[in-house]
C-alpha cells in the first residue's frame, strides 16, 4: 500500500435527543462497546500506523474515557473541539492535520470496513477526492409547488461517509467563508470548481440516528461476527 500517511478525522457531535438517551448516541453501547469504537478499530486494522483525531463538543469530553476503556491496548487519539456547524467542526480537527489522505468520518456509521477504507484510499490517491455513495432503491418523489412529482432515481445517489481527501486538497476547500449550502464536505470541493470522484459505497455502512436504528445495528453486527466464526 502506498505509504501515504492517514488519518482518520471522526465527527462526533451527537447529543443523542433522537434516542431518547442522556448519553450521546456516539458513546451509546453496541454489544458491549461504545458505537464510536467500531469506526475507529477497522481504520486502524487498515492502517496500522494511522492517526485518530476526534471532534466532540467540549461538554462530551469526558465520554472519550468510555472510548478508550473499550481498546485492549493504547491508542493515540487527539481530541478537538467541535463548533457551531459540521463546516467549523471538520475545520477544527483538520488544524492537527498537515498532510496525507484524511477520512472525515461520520462518528455513527459503525460498519465501514476494510475494503471501504482502502478503496477510498485508493480513489483518493488518484483523484485527490473519494466520496462513498450508494444508488437510490426507494421510489422519491418531489413537491413541486401544486403536487408530488415523480423523480427518476436512476440519476440519485445517497452519499455517506468517509468522505476521503488529500489533506491540502480539503484544506483549500476549508479556506472558504461558510456557506449554508456546505451540507457536507463534497460539497466544498464543488463550491470551488473541483470534481467530485464518487465511488460504490457499501449498503451496511447505515448511520445511526434512532432507537429503531440501534435495534437493525445490532442484529447486523450479530449477523456479522456469526459469519466470521
């Protein structure tokens, strides 16, 4: 594999208000570990020599100890600040960054795995983006100001994370003032002219968002280690 460094940049801003919970969702336990563990434990099976770097609103920063109770061994992990947006946040893990491909990472996205990984690597390294996506299956429809109108969704694709860069690459993209329509890190990089490389992301890599959420985690995960004994 290239020797490229990496880094994994995970977004944990959760407050956990859509599961009912006072622990925030990204620390919210998945068979025994914190949600956030799974994300972390596969990058760094990836790559070895990776660097974490975690952003949690500073009221969270004493659930990072739940975290790291969860790993048999030490870890290097630095943690940072979030902000007022997930534009701010992003920025602010990036200042520990220098150079190197970055995951930006959703913190509630367990199942990323290690073909994931290494196939936004891959993609990153040529492109100097790669952004997961996954073809659209529901049928969607839009208002259109009188009534719903059918869309074809053939031309839709539902994107996820990690959302993976040459680190001066997304930096450059960061020096631009906020803009609401920054909605995701893609986005950016469209903003200032540059092609967005999407590549086939993976149908297990869902994001947790709700009670009904954790319940599909965790017969997945289940249904995964099943496979694996």
């Amino acid at each position: 594999m290239n020797d490229k460094s990496t880094t994994l940049l995970l977004v944990a801003g959760g407050k956990g208000i859509r599961m009912g919970s006072a622990v925030p969702k990204q620390f919210l336990p998945l068979l025994d570990k914190p949600l956030i563990y799974y994300p972390i434990q596969i990058f760094l099976d990836t790559f070895p020599d990776g660097k974490i770097v975690l952003v949690l609103p500073k009221a969270h920063f004493s659930y990072a100890n739940i975290l790291l109770q969860a790993f048999n061994g030490n870890i290097e992990l630095t943690i940072v600040a979030g902000g007022e947006t997930r534009f701010h946040s992003v920025s602010n893990g990036l200042k520990e960054i220098e150079d190197g491909i970055v995951f930006i990472h959703d913190g509630v996205r367990p199942f990323i795995d290690k073909k994931l990984l290494t196939d936004c690597f891959g993609a990153a390294l040529e492109h100097g983006n790669a952004i997961p996506a996954t073809a659209v299956t529901d049928s969607i429809r839009q208002w259109d100001g009188t009534a719903f109108k059918a869309i074809d969704r053939s031309h839709l694709r539902s994107m996820q994370t990690p959302q993976t860069f040459d680190v001066k690459l997304i930096k450059k993209a960061f020096e631009q003032e906020y803009n609401d329509v920054f909605t995701d890190e893609a986005t950016m990089l469209e903003h200032m002219g540059v092609p967005i490389n999407l590549i086939e992301g993976s149908r297990s890599n869902i994001k947790i968002t709700t009670p009904e959420d954790m319940i599909m985690a965790e017969a997945l995960m289940q249904l995964q280690n099943n496979s694996t004994i």
